[in-house]
C-alpha cells in the first residue's frame, strides 16, 4: 500500500529533525503525488545538502524540488575571490585530487568545477570536499572522467580483486562497456563477492555509471 502525501510529508519532517546537520524549523514542506518540496532560508549550501539528502532517504518519495535559498549568516560572508581561494587550497590539501587539471569559477558564491581527473572518486571527493567551507552557496560538479574504461580493463581489475581474496573465477561475470557505462551480468556466490565486483568496477578508470545485474 502506498503513502499519502500527508504520511510522506510527517515522514520527511521527522527525518528532518532527526538529521543533526539540519534545523529542521527552517525548512517549508510540501508533498503532491509523492513529490516532496522544500523551501525556505538555510546558513549553508551544507544544510541544504544534508536537508535534500533527508528527504530522499524517506520511503514513498518519487522525487525532491529544492526550492531553498543559501542567507549566509553576516560573519559567514565572503567574496568569490576569497571563496575560489578557499577551494584551490582545499584541493590542493587534497592528496587524493589532483589538483592541477581542476578549474575553479566562483558567481555568488557557487562554485563550479571543470576539467579532467582519472578516476570517479576523484570527482566525487572535489565536490563533496568544499561543500562545507563557509561562504559556499552551491557546488556544480562538472568534473569529467579523462579516460574511457575498456572490456579487458574492466574485468581485469575484477579477476585482481577476486584473485586476491581467492573467490571465484572473473569468468563468472559478463561485462559489457559503453562509453563510461559499465553493465554487470552472471553469478557471485555471496553479496559480499558482489559487493567485491561492484567496488572493482568503480575503481576502473573512466567509469561513470554501473549496472548490476548480477545473481546470487
């Protein structure tokens, strides 16, 4: 049976105030046909984050308009100059982000990434790494993968990770590659082995998105 919008709503407020990341008082909620909206004044692009992050979690939810806006408290303002200058030394401080092929352009304190980095994790970690400096009023994360992962690449880097926890043949598991889209199909003995095979596919340069199919 599904949720009312009424249950949906009360859900997302709890879920609210259960976050210690959010205050929940700040926060307008409306549902209609399971779309959950959400409005007012945040101090962070953080809050903000967390508060969309919130409500996505609630089950029933068929999708989340943020219609909230970043009022940075007085002592948080900054200008985009100070604000570029905060992310490259973020990233930079970063040992895990090359820093060099990363361009930074700050408009009202949002912050936008360009360039090129060779493994997903990278991109993820620029973003989720400033969202928390003051003065940031939003992240785009337009961040691209240099290289394309390839079949043989792939299921090499499954054969390594299952060979080094003596589990099954890779030969179990179909791979197949579009672009940057990696499609997982076969037979793992165990979620743990499959779990295994989906953090190795992740850690193949170049990919963005992964199906898995695969049975247990």
């Amino acid at each position: 049976m599904s949720k009312s919008d009424n249950q949906i709503q009360k859900d997302v407020l709890a879920e609210l105030e259960a976050d210690p990341s959010v205050r929940a008082a700040d926060i307008g909620v409306e549902v209609k046909d399971g779309i959950v909206t959400l409005a007012g004044h945040v101090d962070s692009y953080a809050e903000k984050w967390h508060a969309e992050q919130a409500a996505q979690r609630v089950s029933g939810v068929k999708g989340v308009a943020v219609e909230m806006d970043v009022k940075l408290p007085g002592e948080n303002q900054r200008t985009d100059a100070d604000i570029a200058r905060a992310v490259k030394n973020t990233l930079e401080w970063n040992v895990f982000i090359p820093n060099d092929p990363i361009k930074v352009m700050v408009e009202d304190g949002w912050v936008t990434l360009t360039g090129e980095v060779p493994w997903d994790y990278q991109r993820r970690l620029a973003a989720s790494s400033i969202r928390y400096l003051a003065g940031v009023t939003g992240v785009s994360n337009q961040l691209v993968l240099k290289p394309k992962p390839t079949e043989t690449a792939v299921k090499a880097s499954i054969e390594s990770a299952l060979k080094r926890q003596a589990l099954q043949d890779a030969n179990a598991i179909k791979v197949e590659v579009h672009d940057h889209d990696v499609m997982l199909s076969g037979k793992a003995h165990s979620f743990a082995e499959k779990e295994l095979i989906h953090h190795a596919v992740w850690n193949s340069p170049g990919v963005w998105k992964v199906t898995d199919n695969i049975r247990i």
